[in-house]
C-alpha cells in the first residue's frame, strides 16, 4: 500500500516500485515504528525500521561508486580510487544528495524525532539515503540502483570536484607525515591580507620545527593553510628522498 508522499517521492526519483512496501521501510526511521505499529491494527503489513536497508545500501553504494571511478578515470591508481571512492560516498556526501532529491519531506519519524527537527539532521539523511539506495536495488537490481545513483550522486560530485576528487585533505597528511618521523605538529600563521572585505586574498606561512617552511595564498584562510600545508609537504618529502 502506497501513500500520496511516497507516490510523490517515486515521481521524485523517476522510478515505480514494483513492491512499494521496500519503499515504505526506507523511509521509516527508527523513532517511528512504534507510533506506526499502533496504527497497523487498521490492516498495514507490521511497519520496519530502515536500518538493515542502511547496511545493504553502505555495500550497494561502494559496489557502485567503485564501478563508477573505473569508468570515468581507468588511469588512476588503487590509492587513488580509494581516497575517491571514500569522498565520494562519505556522509556528508550522502547528506548532499538526501538534500537533492528531498528526501527529508518523505521520512517517517516519531514524535520526539520531529521535535527536533529530524528531517534536517545530517546523519539521518544520510542514512536513509542508503536505505533508498537498498531499496531500489532489491526492487529493480543494480541498473536501477546504478542509474538513481548517478542522477543523484554520482555525476555532481564529478561536477564539483573533478579530476580533483582523490585529492586528501593536505593539511592532515602533512600532520600524518610529522608524525610519523616523530616530528611535533605544524603551525599555521597569518602572514598578510589584503583586498576588500568581500573578496580578500590571505597569505598563511606554515612553520615545522622553528622553521618556516612554505607559504600559500587563498581567498579564504582555510584555502591558504591547504595550499602552504601542500607546499610543505613537497618540499618534506623531497627531502626524504633525497636524504
């Protein structure tokens, strides 16, 4: 038996459920089930969290993802497609693209969930974005989970990232590299800024051991640490090499 949100959530998606029941137990959180079991008395099958779909939809999403970063970037190495593949379905992805297809509109929460405003939490997103995507899948297979996933996932985070998308957070691989040679943390300071209030330009130097050791320019502070943090990494692991 389907609802009027979850025919409108099928329209959303550009799919029919052939058993809409698998639809109805992605969109049921936990927090629900015993407001719906209460109700099943009127003849409803008995109602299911989502939360075995979440764990099926986490192992159709790396299937997925994974088949998708071979297609579009055959040249690129294990390390490369795992850093990427890790992006690309991580949870504030999933939040993303919950947020894309509207996902929160169609949940069905308890009482105290829509209190605080369950339909907005990034974790609940994102995990019934999962349990969509499992959903999907046991209902019409890979092709149709494959399909959903590259309209709602997939191709805007290539969109947005690019080539760039395995590229790690430079800042923590400078912090994993210092460590590992028992070295102590990076600091970051504030070198110059410059420019109008609405589009300044920050320089932020990077220094190890008393020693300045790169500097990067950026439109915001954070963009310059990155690009000093990946400066210095360079230069450190150079040296490495060369010594």
């Amino acid at each position: 038996m389907t609802s009027n949100k979850d025919e409108q959530f099928e329209e959303r998606l550009g799919r029919k459920f052939k058993n809409p029941e698998l639809l109805r137990r992605a969109l049921t959180h936990s927090s629900a089930v015993p407001d719906l079991r209460a109700a099943d008395a009127a003849g409803l099958p008995i109602a299911q969290d989502n939360e075995q779909l979440e764990f099926l939809g986490d192992a159709v999403l790396n299937l997925l993802a994974s088949e998708y970063l071979l297609e579009k970037f055959p040249q690129w190495s294990e390390g490369q497609l795992s850093k990427s593949r890790a992006r690309l379905v991580n949870a504030q992805a999933l939040e993303s693209a919950a947020r894309r297809i509207a996902l929160g509109e169609h949940l069905r929460l308890g009482r105290g969930e829509e209190k605080t405003k369950g339909r907005e939490k990034p974790a609940l997103l994102a995990d019934a974005f999962e349990a969509v995507v499992a959903a999907i899948y046991l209902d019409g297979g890979l092709t149709a989970a494959r399909e959903m996933l590259r309209t709602a996932l997939f191709d805007s985070a290539l969109e947005e990232r690019g080539s760039t998308l395995f590229e790690t957070d430079r800042k923590s691989a400078l912090q994993e590299f210092l460590q590992g040679r028992g070295k102590p943390p990076a600091e970051y300071r504030l070198a110059a800024e410059s420019g109008p209030d609405h589009h300044k330009t920050f320089q932020v130097e990077v220094w190890v051991n008393g020693s300045c050791m790169a500097s990067g320019q950026g439109n915001t502070k954070k963009e310059a640490e990155q690009r000093a943090a990946g400066m210095a990494l360079e230069r450190l692991e150079q040296t490495a090499v060369g010594s």
